[in-house]
C-alpha cells in the first residue's frame, strides 16, 4: 500500500443528470384540446378579416355609414376572436411547454398568437391604407382603427414569460431539493407558491381556499411562477439545521 498522501480532486465525477419535466397524459390531452380550440377560433377571426375586406371591395362609392358599421363590427369580432384563441394557446403551452433546446419551435410556440395577430390584421390594413375609393380621412379612421385593434391583439396575444421545459424542470427540482417531494401551495388571488402551508403570506384572514398541487399545475391554473422567499428561505434553515446535525451525529 503506498504511504504516498493522496489528493482527491474534485470535479472529475460524473454529473448525475436531472430529470427533465414530462407534462402528464391529462395534462398532454388537455393541451391538446385547448390548442384545436385555439386554432378553430383563429380560423374564424381571420374570417371575420375576410368579412371586412368584402365589405369594403364589394361597397357601393362613396363609401356609406353602413359599410362604416360593418367594417369596424368586423374589425372588433377579429379582435376578439384573436385574443380569445391565444388565451387558449397560452394556457396550452403552459400544461405542455416547448424545450428552449429547439429555438425555433420554442419561438413559433409561444408567440403564435402575435403572428396570427398579424395575418388577421396587416392585409386589411394595407387594403385600407391603399384604398383609392377612401378619401384620407377615412383611411385614418379606418386605418386607425384596424391598427389599434392590431396592437391590443398582438400585446394581449404575446407571451413575456413564456414556460419551457428547462423551468419547470429547475423549478421542481428546487422544491424537491427543499422538502423531498413535489408539493406546492398557493391561493386563488396569489402570485406566488409556497412550500409551507402555514406561512403567514398565504394562511390570512382574507384567504378562503388553499390549493395544493405541483409546480406545474401553480403555472397551468393560475400561471404563478415565483416561489414565496420566506418558505424558501425556512426551508434552507431547517435543512442546514438538519444537515448540521448529521454530521455532527445529533
């Protein structure tokens, strides 16, 4: 045996790998659903676009209150239309997330809702703009209200924090790390979840209900992404308390 000192050094093992986040066969076939929902609804806006540009082609010259009414009614049922199906589609990607290992899939994924904005809006508007029956001012106000109807449905249909498989895998595996088992707490109104559902953030006067569930259903039901800092925070103490104990054979 060699009398030699011997200086281990570290970093030469093998990283073990953590798992990544599979959504669950409910979760998959609800997202399923929602996304064939979304795309009908979609479907229909972009036909309520086709509605106001027959309206304006097929109207008699000048252009009278009537078309005026049918247009902006048109206009209005797109937008709404459009919302309501990235509502849908936001609310998908969140029971299943893309990985942001695939860019451009991760992209289109997410923020698919801003360019059927766009397919549902931009070709009524340049119509419009480039309308030799429409004197300038109603190209302004056509044209105006068109645009604005495009930019609350391209702000309403964005996704600023869109959910990816890495978050969620990092999310439940911190909660794992801190307590050994993926179980959350939140209530209806709040913005953030909790590991103890004792804490003083959570258990109020004002709150009626307390849901308990996993990281993935606090982002699929109510889109909370954020972990209380005072549960964190308890957690690591009392895991340090623990950890201090063990190896001091406490």
């Amino acid at each position: 045996m060699s009398t030699k000192k011997i200086t281990k050094v570290s970093g030469g093992e093998d990283t073990p790998q953590k798992p990544s986040f599979v959504p669950t066969a409910e979760a998959k076939g609800k997202a399923v659903q929602l996304r064939l929902i979304a795309a009908f609804v979609w479907v229909l806006a972009i036909a309520a676009e086709i509605g106001a540009i027959l309206v304006l082609l097929k109207s008699a010259k000048p252009i009278v209150t009537s078309t005026w009414v049918w247009m902006i009614a048109f206009i209005v049922v797109d937008l709404i239309l459009v919302v309501i199906g990235s509502l849908l589609w936001k609310k998908a990607n969140r029971l299943d997330p893309a990985s942001k290992k695939d860019k451009v899939r991760f992209f289109l994924q997410n923020q698919l809702g801003v360019i059927i904005a766009v397919i549902a809006f931009l070709p009524l508007i340049v119509l419009v703009f480039t309308n030799k029956d429409l004197d300038g001012k109603q190209k302004g106000i056509l044209g105006g209200i068109a645009v604005i109807a495009l930019v609350i449905a391209g702000l309403m249909s964005a996704d600023f924090n869109p959910p990816s498989v890495e978050e969620y895998s990092q999310q439940t595996s911190r909660i794992e790390e801190l307590t050994g088992s993926n179980s959350i707490y939140w209530t209806k109104s709040g913005t953030r979840y909790h590991i103890d559902e004792d804490c003083s953030h959570i258990n109020t006067k004002r709150t009626e209900e307390i849901f308990n569930g996993t990281v993935a259903q606090a982002r699929a039901l109510k889109n909370i992404t954020e972990l209380c800092k005072t549960c964190e925070n308890k957690a690591e103490k009392a895991k340090g308390l623990t950890n201090e104990k063990v190896e001091t054979g406490g």
